[in-house]
C-alpha cells in the first residue's frame, strides 16, 4: 500500500486493517508522520545504487547448528503439564486473537 490517494494516507483505513483505535485528535499527526515516512522513502528510491551488491546485514551471519542426535522423544501428558491451559487436556489453549471468533471447546 503506496497510501497515494490524492496525496495523502488514509490512517483511518489503515487503522481498521491493522485493528488499531486511534486517540481523537491523533489522526492528523499520525498521517502526516506517515506522510513524512513515505516521502522519505521515496527520496531514498532516487538514489542511484547500481553496483551496489545488495545486503541484509551490516556484517556476514553464519549459522550456529548444533549435531542433530536422535533422542526418546516427550510424552504429550509431560508437553501439556507445561502449557498455562489446556482443552480437556488433549489441546494448548491459546486467548482469543481476532474479535467475533467464537469459542469451539
């Protein structure tokens, strides 16, 4: 989402897809802060990079593995005695996420 409707970001649709409340009297701030971020990134897009090798990471990252060695694996009852709640006690119960989701155990 470029937020190039006319110019400006529609915090208020951006809010409802992000499910976020914004405080009244906020709106106009936080549009023209997000104004402010696009217009920057768009500045960086003028940059002329070619020859540049692209990168990730300020430094090189190398991945620390340890020796995968087969061993007896946990029992569910020992797996579930650690989960904060269960759903009669065969499942980790998780809070709800999004609003209107109805609980099914």
């Amino acid at each position: 989402m470029s937020g190039k409707n006319n110019g400006t970001i529609d915090v208020s649709q951006i809010a409802a897809l992000a499910r976020l409340e914004i405080p009244a009297g906020q709106t106009e701030k936080l549009q023209a802060e997000m104004e402010a971020i696009v217009g920057y990134v768009e500045m960086l897009s003028e940059l002329d990079v070619d020859g540049i090798e692209p990168t990730a990471h300020a430094v090189d990252r190398v991945n620390v593995m340890r020796e995968d060695v087969a061993t007896q694996p946990r029992s569910r009852q020992d797996m579930l005695a650690n989960a904060p709640a269960t759903v009669d006690g065969e499942l980790v119960r998780v809070p709800r996420m999004l609003p209107g989701e109805e609980e099914t155990a």
